[in-house]
C-alpha cells in the first residue's frame, strides 16, 4: 500500500477545512485536507509532484504525486476576483518539482487587503484513491513541517493490480472534436460489454475506459496518441482492445446536420455603438423583448438522515432520472439524442457512484455526496486548457442540478416567457434548454459558455440564432426592453436606436419573404423555370426527420440511412423491431416514395455484433453491401422488414456499396428468396468510381441510381474523410467527381434510368445548378433544406444550367469550380 507524506507548502497557522469561510472547501465538495492561514509570502511544494494545472490568475495550482495523488492548493478566498495581481507562479503546468521548491510568490498585505481571506486549502481531489491517515495538529507550522499523510485505498490498489493476460494498441485520435462527452459515453459503453478491466492513456495519465468521467479528465483532443489496454483471459483483453480501437478510428462520427450549423468563433468586425461584442453559436438575426432566466444553486443539507436511508434515496433517484433520461433520448432525434445518450451514460458512471456512496458512507446527505462528487469533476474539465471540453462542464452541472432536485423534492424551475423572447443568461444547460417553449423564443443571449457548447449546438440544430460569451455587461439589461440580437455578425444591443431596429426589420422582412415564398409553394411540383421535372426528396434517419421532410414539401424520402438501428447495441433488431420503423417513417410521409438503403455497416460504421475485425483500411475492407452478403440472415431480415411496410410498394431499395453486377444480382436472389422479387423496386448508390463508370452496365439490372458523393469524393481524390490532415481537401465539386456523375447520368440515360444524388452536394446552393446542369433529376437533401433547394431550382434555366456544368468540367480544381459556381448565384 503506497504511504504519501504531505509536508506544509506555507509558514502560517493549520486549521480544519471547517473553519473555512468558503462552504465549496468547508464542506469538503472538492476533497478532505487541512487549510494553513499564511504569514509568508511563497507557497512551497508539499512533496515531489508534476505540475497539472496552474490558474492563469496565480491563484491556485494543481499537483499530482508520482503515485497519482492529486492536490489542490488555493491560496486564499475568492482570490480569483483579484485577476491575477499579488500572485507571481514560479512554474507552469507540466513540470516536475521537488518538495520544497517555490511554486508561486504572493503578496499577503494585498490578499488580506482585498480577498475574502487569506487562509488556503489544501486538498486532496482524488479521495476516491486516496485516504487521509494522518494530519498535523491545528497550531503554528513552518515549511517543510508534517502536514498530512496519505495511503492508497486498498479496494482500488486491488482493482488496478494487473490480473490476467494484457492486451494493447496506441493508436491516433482521429475524432475531430476529441473524446468529449458523446463518444467519451460510447467508448465507455462498449469497455463495459466485456470482461475485462480497460484503459485509455495518454502520456503519463491513464484513465478507466468504463468511467465517461475519467476519459473526459485525459482532455484527449485530435491527434493525440492514446494506448487502449485491457487486462483479462487473453481473448477477451485482446477482444476489448480491438473493439475500443475501432470505436474510436472508425465507429464515432459526429452529428453531421448540427455540425454543419455550429459556427466556430467569430469576432465581431463592425460592432454598432452600444453594443455588446459575443462569439457566435448559432447564426441569426432576432429583435424581441429581454427575459433573464435567473438559476441559484440548490441549497442541500450537508449532513445525511443515516447511511442506509441516504443509499437508498441515492440510487431511487438515480434510477428514476437514468429512466427518464433513456426514455426521452428514444423519442428524441438527431443532437438531442445524442446529448441525452451522453447524460445518462455520465449518470451511469461507476466512479460518480462509487465516490457519492463512499461520502454517504462518512455521513454525508445524497444530495452533498453527489454535488461533492461532480463538482471535482467539473473543476478539472474547466482547468484543463481545452476549451471544448471545459464547455462540457455545464453538463456535468446540469445533472448535478437534475438529481438533486429529485432528492431534495424541489420543482424544476421554469420561466414564463412572452412570445418573441430573447433569452438572457448567466449560463444555460442542456436540460433547461429542452424544458423551454422555444416557439416563444426569438433567441439566446448568454453570458458564459462556448460555440461548441451543448446549448449551442442544439440552438444550432433548431436554427434559433444565438451568442454565447457576452460578458458581465449582460447584467445590466433589464427585463422587458425592446433588444437586438445579431448572432450571425456577433454583437447583442441592449438598447437599439429607432433607425437599428428598422434596418434590422427591414432585413427581417427579406429573409421572412424569401423563406415564406419558398415555404407558400414547396408542396408543390419541383420543375425548372423552363418546366424540366427535378424531384427534391429527402435524407432521413427516423420518423421524426421525415415528419420535417414532409412539413418542408418534401416528395418523399431519397435515403432512409437505416444503419442507425443497428448501432449501439448488443444484437441486431429483429424483422418486427425493422417493420415499425420504417412504417414510422412511410406513415409520415403519407404515401410518398421511401428509398431505403440497405445495411450500411463496417468500416467507419462498425458494430458489436456482427465478427468484423480490425482492418488495415477499413474504408476499403468488409463495409456496405458486402456485409449483408457475408451476412444473409441479416439481409434476409432487412428485406422482409421492407417488404412488410404498408401500402406495399411505397418503399424501394437501395444497395450501398456496389462495385459491379453480381452483387446487385445476389441482391435480386435474396429478394426472390424472401417472397418479394416482384414488383419492389432495387436501385444501387453509386459510391466508387467502378460503379460511376460502369453505369451503363449496371443500369440495365437496376431501376434506378442515386450518387453517394461524400464516398464517391473520397474514393475518387484517395482522400480519407475520417484523415484531417487531408479531409479538409475533400470537395465533390471536384471535376474529377462531376466527371464520374456526368458518365453516372449518361450510363443510366442509356437504358432510360434516372438518376439521383442523396450525398451532401444535392444540399449545397452552389453544387445544384451543377448537378441539375449534368442531368441529374432527383436531389435528396437535408430535411430542413427541402423548401430552400425546391425554390433555387425553380430558378433555374436548363440551358444556362448546362452550359454552367460544361465550363465546371473544364475547371483545374474544386476551388476553381466553387468560385465559378459563386459567380452563376449572382
């Protein structure tokens, strides 16, 4: 058992955190120590340590011990508000120091003179490894004198002792946002599947695969190197490993509708006079009236009713919230889904529950072992340096805020706003977010926060424009004034004058008319100005999408991406699980063609159940239609789902993937095996340059062609989409690409096959009058863009259309072409 012997870092007088005027130290919610009321004037290292974090205002610093120890020193009380001045640190985050060594001077006239107080915390932060086994006596100490001793927990000694076989792979994240909440919950997810203790590392710090919580505190960002290891029989360690590695390489792919819409900071360029300047989350322009949702912390008893009565109002709560938490992610869609799924696998983290039980255990009420529990948490995300992750505080707040409400009996706040409401906040979380009448809101206007933040990326997702880190000015807006908020050029106006406000309507009345012209006529009849027919349909991944499609005009669906059935869970859904899915989404649609796409799995989609191991190149290796062959049961399934849809006939099929004639062929005999040869439609996504140029061959088995260009770009410029060092290359308006769907649209025209493109140039503004001008006549697209692509078209001249698609051919690259496509808009 490792014994670690703490040394006083002060001169000054110890005392008991109790005697501390800050309730946040006093009652222990980061950790148990001592506290020292200094007379000098230089804070010393306790032991040998590396520096973790150290406060960018001087103020506090960070430790860990070479047994993993983490120490928390604060010099003084609410020091933060002194900015910095009085503190001078003598080393920075990262080094190694040695017992003794200065590591921040400080002027104490000027904290007695200004802080709260001068008597500083020392804490240990990781008491779920650690426990205090000796302390020094309240009184007068001098450097280097015995302040505390620590030993390593023996349950957790014991858990982490190597036992069995070991396993492991270093591989490079290629996540572009890192390992954050929603993949740190689906890596911990999959760790938990099998039997085997599993970590991630990175550098020198390793954490527990299974605990989200632990893999957020290795602030793991893109491109950094990490080794997964597992400890166990030796298959299954070395199964572990291979799952965990091909989660994180090529199974995580990021909300792409809601990534699209998250605007990365902006400054400002031209901020109006009275102004104040924001970072954009979500691009609008709003003018209504000022709300300010005001939240206090929720006032929690620090002392427990008995540790038996606490545990099991713990885990009542727990349980009930986790329920909720599953229940509306199931009804739920797109990054709500996704945000929800993260919560409650956050929830359902082994270490938050271990280290609440064990404050229980000391006496402490449910409600504080749990705020003591995530406010650690909470602290490291917002230290670690990386900006993304520290936004991800606010979800380990929220839940906090959502559990203690249960356990307390508090009613969830609300607020009652008027219509057209902009929506002023300190911070806001997730859960308020999804609580609010957002038909009443015309946007948000934040004080904290960040653009990548949840809130932020679900205001994205629901086009409310919105700002995020307003500052402290937003404190002086009072509720119900007349206020302006420009997200899109990043600046909020708390007090307009008359002339602001009718430019802003005035330019309110330009979007309104365009969006409401597109929006009087998108139920009807897609054609050209010059009367050629272009289906506009929609990509849809759950009802709930083609409900929007249907709303927006769509003329049904183009892509049914079926894959997120079969993802995330320990076995395949059965036939009737598959047939009330997509009748869902038949239903809402109302009649309309739906094209479902077969099974597209592997590669960068893998899942749990199906034996594919570990490919070199995954992109090129068992993916698309290949797995439904290597798999029959599975597609055998899939088809009698489909074929089960009502009224028959509404749903066609599609079959990723294909490279040439004998898998469509296996395709059509598994049709026949199932009872439904006749009378179903079967088309393929044209998606490698094998098939783009051997249209004309395919065209004559199958009904139909639908041009997956994000696969076909990749394939064609031998560009890895899932490799930023090259993904931000990758543009099908290529010529290379618009050369393979112009051979794609004649191969078909051959054999009087239409053609489609269901990837994300049928969404782009610019790519339409591209793909429109080399003969495509069916562009599925995002549900919400329906109105928009369906009015762009009806101001199209076929002639000019073509003429445009030649001259792109003809560019030297994407670029070239984007330029020339931007000149043809105006």
């Amino acid at each position: 058992m490792a014994t670690i012997s703490l040394t006083a870092p002060l001169e000054g007088w110890v005392s008991p955190l109790d005697e501390v005027v800050d309730a946040v130290f006093a009652e222990r919610m980061l950790g148990d120590g001592l506290a020292i009321d200094p007379t000098g004037n230089v804070l010393v290292a306790p032991c040998d340590a590396r520096v973790l974090v150290v406060q960018p205002s001087g103020h506090a610093i960070t430790l860990e011990t070479p047994e993993g120890a983490q120490l928390l020193i604060h010099l003084g009380i609410d020091t933060v508000a002194l900015d910095g001045r009085g503190f001078e640190p003598l080393v920075a985050a990262g080094a190694t120091v040695t017992r003794g060594q200065p590591l921040i001077r400080f002027d104490l006239d000027l904290i007695v003179r200004e802080a709260q107080a001068a008597i500083t915390p020392v804490i240990v932060t990781n008491g779920e490894r650690f426990t205090i086994v000796g302390r020094a006596e309240a009184g007068a100490v001098a450097i280097g004198a015995p302040l505390l001793t620590l030993v390593a927990r023996e349950a957790v000694a014991a858990e982490e002792a190597a036992d069995g076989a070991r396993a492991s792979q270093t591989i490079v994240v290629p996540l572009p946002h890192g390992i954050h909440a929603r993949p740190a919950a689906r890596i911990a997810a999959e760790a938990r599947r099998h039997r085997a203790a599993v970590t991630l590392s990175r550098g020198a710090v390793t954490a527990n695969a299974a605990s989200p919580v632990d893999l957020l505190a290795l602030t793991v960002a893109h491109g950094d190197t990490v080794t997964i290891a597992a400890t166990g029989a030796e298959a299954e360690a070395e199964a572990a490993v291979s799952a965990v590695a091909a989660l994180i390489l090529h199974g995580i792919e990021e909300e792409p509708a809601a990534a699209a819409q998250v605007a990365r900071p902006v400054a400002p360029i031209d901020v109006p006079a009275g102004a104040l300047p924001g970072v954009t989350a979500a691009p609008g322009l709003a003018i209504g009236t000022a709300m300010r949702w005001r939240l206090a912390d929720l006032a929690v008893v620090a002392a427990g009713q008995g540790v038996s009565a606490e545990q099991e109002a713990f885990e009542s709560a727990r349980g009930a919230l986790l329920a909720d938490l599953t229940d509306r992610a199931e009804a739920a869609a797109g990054s709500a889904r996704a945000i929800l799924e993260a919560h409650a696998a956050i929830l359902d983290d082994p270490k938050l529950i271990a280290m609440t039980l064990m404050a229980i255990t000391r006496g402490s009420s449910a409600a504080h072992a749990w705020r003591g529990a995530i406010r650690p948490q909470v602290e490291a995300l917002q230290a670690g340096g990386d900006a993304r992750l520290a936004e991800r505080a606010a979800d380990m707040l929220d839940l906090e805020r959502q559990l203690i409400t249960r356990l307390i009996g508090a009613e969830e706040e609300t607020i009652a706003l008027p219509e057209g409401a902009i929506l002023l906040a300190e911070d806001l979380l997730p859960s308020q977010f999804m609580a609010l009448d957002l038909d009443r809101v015309a946007g948000l206007a934040i004080e904290r926060g960040g653009p990548t933040s949840h809130v932020s990326i679900l205001a994205a997702s629901r086009g409310l424009p919105a700002l995020v880190a307003l500052g402290t000015g937003l404190n002086a807006v009072r509720d119900g004034v007349q206020v302006v908020l420009d997200a899109g050029a990043g600046w909020f106006h708390p007090t307009p004058s008359p002339e602001l406000v009718a430019a802003a309507e005035a330019r309110l009345a330009v979007v309104a008319q365009r969006r409401a012209a597109a929006r009087a006529r998108a139920a009807e009849e897609c054609r050209t100005a010059d009367g050629t027919r272009i289906e506009v349909v929609a990509n849809c991944g759950s009802a709930e999408d083609a409900r929007v499609a249907a709303a927006n005009g769509a003329e049904g669906c183009g892509l049914l991406r079926t894959e997120l059935l079969f993802l995330d869970r320990a076995t395949a859904p059965d036939v009737a699980e598959q047939t009330a899915a997509y009748q869902a989404v038949a239903d809402a649609l109302a009649g309309r063609p739906v094209i479902v796409r077969l099974l597209d799995i592997g590669g960068d989609k893998p899942a749990p159940y199906l034996p594919i191991g570990p490919e070199e190149n995954p992109a090129l290796g068992l993916r698309g239609i290949r797995v439904g062959l290597a798999h029959p049961d599975i597609l055998d399934d899939q088809l009698r789902a489909i074929l089960a849809v009502r009224p028959a006939g509404q749903c066609r099929v599609m079959v990723p993937m294909v490279v040439g004639l004998d898998e469509l062929r296996q395709v059509r005999a598994a049709l026949d095996r199932v009872g439904g040869g006749d009378g179903v439609e079967l088309g393929i996504m044209v998606e490698t340059p094998a098939a783009a140029v051997t249209a004309a061959q395919l065209a004559r088995e199958a009904d139909f062609l639908s041009i997956g260009t994000n696969d076909l770009t990749q394939y064609a410029l031998a560009m890895d989409r899932g490799n930023a060092a090259v993904a931000g290359a990758l543009d099908g308006l290529h010529p290379a690409v618009l050369r393979l769907i112009e051979q794609t649209v004649a191969g078909g025209a051959r054999h009087a096959r239409w053609t489609g493109v269901c990837g994300g140039l049928a969404s782009d503004p610019l790519a339409v009058p591209i793909l429109v001008g080399l003969g495509v006549t069916e562009l599925s697209v995002a549900p919400a863009a329906v109105a928009d692509i369906k009015a762009l078209v009806r101001d199209l001249d076929m002639i000019r259309a073509r003429d445009h698609a030649r001259a792109a051919l003809d560019c030297a690259g994407a670029a070239e072409v984007r330029q020339l496509a931007r000149e043809f808009a105006r």
